[in-house]
C-alpha cells in the first residue's frame, strides 16, 4: 500500500488514500505499519485533498476514522489521530462535518471517558451550536450512547442542551 500512496500517477495515489482508512482496519490485530497510519494522518493535509476532487480524500478520512481508531487503539489518540480530528472539525465542507457527527458517539466509545469529557465535550458543544441542523441532528441521535461513556456530571451539563432545544419553536425538526 505504501508504494501506491508514493506512485507518480496522481489518480494511483487518490485511489490510495481514499481506500487507506479500510485496508488500515483490516490490518487490525495484525502487524500494522506505523507509515500507514502516519500517512492516513495526512489525509487531512492540503498536499495530499488537492490529489481528488471535492474533499473526497478528506471525506474518506472522516468517513473511515472510527475504523482507523479502532485498529489502532486509544493509545494513539494524543500521539496521533487527535490532530487529525481537530483538522477535521476545522474544514468547512457541510458533508465532513455531518459525518463526523454521526460517528461522534463511536470515537467516545473508543478512546474511553478520560478522553471523551476532555476533548469531545467541546466537540458536542461545537455541533450544537452549527447552523445545520442535520449536523445537530447527528449528534442528537446517538447522545445515549455518548452519555454512557461519560460521568455524571458531564450528563448533567448536557441536560440544559435538550431543554434549549424543546424550548425553540423553529427547532420543531429536531424535537
């Protein structure tokens, strides 16, 4: 797989990293390559995104990233995915930010509470305050699961969350 993320055809290497966050969970449990997660943390990376064409290398890094967490353990967390992650939260594109939405209540339950109320708390705030609601909405169907993996008292903070949105009448969609 290395040698397709290096080859001299462009098309190769886009092939190659939008299919990298698969092939990385597949190598779960086995000998994992430390390039190949160096190189899907480039995924976010304006030299490798301008290889396709409307973020779909971007798209395929948020897309897989539970998978690639998964195979590589919480331990890489801080060390490595959590700076991709936040290059992730940070791009525009409505599409990147629903799915990483949608797969918020996996990553909590992979890197444990520790991590979820320091670095995802404010991850949830952010899409609570994005002007999408299906971005909302993403989160909000699967906040239980999110929950679970936190304290009591960070459930508690999430409860004035709820009422401010049964309390908006133009927010009749999410309620």
């Amino acid at each position: 797989m290395l040698s397709l993320l290096k080859d001299a055809h462009k098309i190769v290497r886009a092939t190659a990293y939008k299919n990298l966050g698969p092939f990385i969970y597949e190598l779960k449990g086995g000998k994992l390559s430390l390039d190949l997660l160096k190189e899907f943390c480039r995924m976010a990376d304006s030299d490798v995104t301008s290889l396709g064409k409307d973020n779909e290398i971007t798209y395929s890094c948020a897309y897989n990233f539970p998978a690639v967490l998964d195979a590589v353990g919480r331990e890489r967390w801080e060390s490595d995915l959590l700076r991709v992650y936040e290059k992730l939260l940070k791009i525009q594109d409505k599409k990147i930010k629903i799915t990483l939405s949608e797969s918020l209540h996996e990553i909590a339950k992979l890197i444990g509470e520790t991590y979820t109320e320091k670095y995802l708390f404010k991850v949830i705030d952010i899409f609570f305050k994005d002007k999408s609601d299906e971005i909302k909405l993403g989160v909000i169907k699967h906040i239980a699961d999110i929950m679970t993996v936190m304290s009591d008292a960070k459930r508690e903070a999430l409860v004035g969350v709820f009422e401010e949105f049964q309390m908006d009448q133009k927010k009749w969609r999410i309620r």
